[in-house]
C-alpha cells in the first residue's frame, strides 16, 4: 500500500511541476518537452529522442547519428532534445510523462531504473531483442545491467567502469616493479605501505588515495564489498541490506587499514581534490576521462591503468548510460527501430572513433584492444566485472547513507561495525517506508 502511495504521489508531483511551468513560462523549461504526436500530414513518422548531458562534443555525435538514420530512413523524423544532468533532466521526464508528452527514447542513468521501471515509464524489450540479431553479440554483462528481475529494459550505449591507475615513476621509485601493478588486497595494501612517505607524522606521499569524506564514498565501498563476494549495497531482488554482513565489514575493515598505514585527507565528491593527480599518490579509482585528464602535464607518460583487484573475487564499479524505449510511446516497434540503429555494430564502432564510447559487441573486440592493447584491454575487462548502482527507488538514501557511515569508520568516530550496523538500520527503515 505504501508503496502505491510513493508512486501516485510522484506523479501527482510531477503534474503540478507541469502545471506550474505552463502557468509561469518564463525559465524556457516548457520547452523541453515535445508537442510531436507520431505522425503528421507528410505522413512521417516523428520520434522524440531525450539524452541526459549537455556536452558539445556529444551533442555533436548525436546530430550526426540522427542525421545519417534519417537518410537511410527518410519516413522517419527524429527530434532531439537534451538536458543536464539532475534536477533539470528529472523535471523535464516527470514533466512530460505527466503531460502527456513524454519522449519515445529517453538515454538515461542506470540508478533510475529504480524509480521508472516500477512506474511503467520505461518498458521492457525482452519481445524486441528476442530475434534481434545483436542481443548474440553484445557483451553478458551489458545486458545484465541494463536487466531488471529478469527483463530487459535498457541497451547500453556508454559503460563508465572504474580502474586502477598508477604512477609507475613512483613504483621504481619505492622498489616496486612498475609494469606490475597490484593484483588482489595482499599486494594492494603492500604497495601502499611502501610507497608511503612521512615527514614526521605528517604524510607527504601516500600509496593509495584513499578518500576519507565525499558523496562517492558509496562507490569505493561497493567497490570493496564486491571484491569481496558482496552483491551490492542491497540485493535489489528482494530489498536485502547487505552494507553489514560479514564480508562487507570485512571490506570496510579492509578500507581502515589503508587509511591507518597512511593517506592524505581528501574530500572524493571532487576529483579535483585527488591526491593522485597532485602526484601525491601512486595509485587511485578511476574511469578512462579520470586517466586522460590525468595523464597531461607533470603526470604524463608516467601513469598507466590496471585491471581491478581481487578480494574473493574480481569486480569493480560500472556506471552505464541506457537507451529506454518509453512505456507510453505511440510507436514502440519504430522507437525500438532507431533503438536498434544506434546499437549495431557499425554505429557502436563510429561511436568509439567519435567520442571514444567503449564498443559493447563481442564482435568489435580485438579491433578495440588493438587500438590500445594495455588500456582498453583493462577496460573491457573492467565492463565484464562491473557491477552498478542497485537499481531501487531509494538508491539516494542508500548513498547517503553509506556515505556517512564511512566517514564515521574513516574518522575513528566509529568502529566498522557498528558504522555499518547503524547504516543497515537507517536503510532498513527507508525500505520499510517505501
């Protein structure tokens, strides 16, 4: 019943966001949301096509795309519609689905299947990619997760996984081999310890930038948990925490060490705060933009990127951006024809070679390595062992949550345990009260 309540409540919420914007008019948001209705007297068929992010380059891609499945298929006509990430991109979906108005394609965030699956607005594809041709070729764990209990509700188009990357000038430096990174926690803690440097009791060099503080403390500890054979911060199957049991806190016991062996206070909700990139640590977390920012002034040539350690297991975090077919198109087979079109080979391929989007087809494999044998053969092996955000309609106060917790553990504030015992609790009664 609760959870009925959440729902209509919701989009209760995002009518009144409607009607206000068309009683304002004034901040130019009623205009993100499409009058196109499918077809017009030409007889075309028009598609509305909404992307999450405002970056030029990438808007520049998605021009080009549109552009070349219009002129092989000229019945159709797609209209192109983005906004920023967050608040500005979840008004404009609320928005249109309580209109009326919503896209028939919406490229979005993984963490809001959570929200969007329950309520409908994103439809499953398992009847389309049953006699798909592509559903072969592209990569299991792509499919996994862009998959809701059993259903497939999102193709992904840009995987954002997350590595290790190192400074090889200070592993010579320390003794170390530089052309071998750390393998599993054994070696990861190891290296740390020799590659930390103190002057007195204050530490001038660390080995891994652990940070202490941040809204991504969430991610190094799902990171963690799963190396150590943890699902996720919940099982999204059936609501279980997970953040306490044995292995987590193991994980998080894990993080202590490292932070007590020596690292450098940094708050990881901005990168730029990285002691990594300020050459103060050998080895961090990050995606492939972290290493090419990285990798330019003092820093370049000298860092390399690895494959994710081992706990129990490997496993990493995955971010990944999905293509969505509307739950309430007026053209779900022509919606999933473009869907189709901009997941095949020859689009994923042009993709990569435009905006350096990782290829998702087993097919494409060894043309993507070849182009960079170290690094992208580590990103794909970081894809392949990625895990996401849970996809559950309290995936924020799950954030939060955790994040506070490590903070405390980091802070000495709490012991491990107890932090993650007291996360359960606050999350436990955020899923009751759903």
């Amino acid at each position: 019943m609760k959870r009925k309540f959440v729902r209509l409540l919701m989009v209760f919420v995002a009518c009144a966001a409607a009607l206000s914007l068309t009683a304002c008019g004034g901040n130019g948001t009623e205009e993100l949301v499409s009058e196109a209705d499918g077809n017009d007297e030409d007889g075309k068929i028009r598609l509305v096509f909404l992307r999450a992010g405002t970056e030029p380059e990438r808007r520049d891609y998605w021009n080009s795309v549109i552009g070349r499945f219009e002129e092989e298929n000229p019945d159709f006509e797609i209209e192109y519609q983005e906004a920023p990430w967050g608040d500005d991109f979840e008004t404009k979906l609320n928005t249109g689905f309580a209109s009326g108005t919503a896209p028939d394609v919406i490229c979005f965030s993984m963490a809001s299947m959570g929200t969007r699956v329950p309520l409908g607005q994103y439809a499953p594809l398992d009847e389309y990619v049953e006699n798909w041709d592509g559903k072969e070729d592209f990569m299991e764990n792509a499919l996994t997760l862009g998959s809701v209990n059993g259903s497939l509700y999102g193709i992904a188009v840009f995987p954002d996984p997350r590595m290790l990357i190192y400074n090889k000038e200070m592993f010579e430096a320390a003794g170390l081999d530089p052309d071998a990174p750390p393998t599993n926690w054994k070696e990861l803690l190891a290296a740390h310890e020799a590659l930390v440097e103190k002057d007195g009791d204050t530490v001038v060099q660390t080995g891994f930038a652990m940070p202490s503080s941040g809204s991504n403390m969430q991610q190094y500890y799902s990171i963690f948990i799963e190396q150590n054979g943890v699902k996720n911060l919940v099982d999204e199957d059936d609501d279980t925490v997970l953040v306490n049991t044995p292995e987590a806190v193991e994980a998080a016991e894990f993080m202590k060490l490292i932070k007590d062996a020596g690292t450098i206070q940094w708050d990881c909700s901005t990168v730029d705060q990285n002691p990594f990139g300020m050459g103060l640590a050998a080895m961090t977390i990050g995606n492939d933009q972290d290493f090419k920012n990285m990798n330019q002034g003092d820093l370049e040539g000298k860092i390399a990127m690895a494959s994710p350690v081992t706990g129990t297991k490997q496993a990493t975090f995955c971010g990944v951006t999905f293509l969505f077919l509307s739950g309430e198109t007026k053209h779900p087979e022509e919606s999933w024809k473009f869907m189709e079109y901009l997941s095949s080979k020859d689009e994923m391929w042009t993709r990569y070679e435009e905006i350096g989007a990782t290829p998702l087809r087993e097919s494409l494999k060894e043309d993507f390595i070849a182009q960079d044998p170290q690094k992208n053969s580590v990103i794909y092996e970081s894809i392949n062992c990625g895990t996401g955000s849970p996809k559950v309609a309290y995936s924020n106060s799950v954030y939060n949550i955790v994040n506070s917790a490590m903070e405390e553990i980091m802070y000495d504030a709490k012991s491990p345990e107890d932090a993650m015992n007291d996360a359960a609790k606050k999350i436990q009664e955020e899923i009751d009260s759903q």
